[in-house]
C-alpha cells in the first residue's frame, strides 16, 4: 500500500504470518546497516516504515 509519512512516499508492508514478519523485519534491518551511497535518505525511509509496525 501506497502512502505518505511527513510529505515522504512509503509502501506500508502487510505480512500474512509471523515468519512473514520476522523475514520482513531481518530485511529491512539489513538495508538499514547497509552503507550506500543513498544510505541517510534509505534509512530514514525504513525508520519510517519500522515506526509504523
């Protein structure tokens, strides 16, 4: 699902069981220690959506 958190784009991310969210939540944690070069606006967009859950 499609939406917006302080005028940012997000997908919001439904997960159906709780393997499903421990395998969601391992994945975006390893984005957010991953460096990139795009790393502080990656990160902030996956904060974002962790605050949500």
């Amino acid at each position: 699902m499609v939406a917006a958190f302080e005028g940012k784009p997000i997908e919001l991310v439904q997960v159906w069981g709780e393997s499903d969210f421990v395998r969601v939540q391992k994945n975006l944690i390893g984005h957010l220690l991953m460096p990139t070069a795009s790393a502080p606006d990656t990160r902030r967009h996956l904060l974002a959506r962790l605050r949500l859950n």
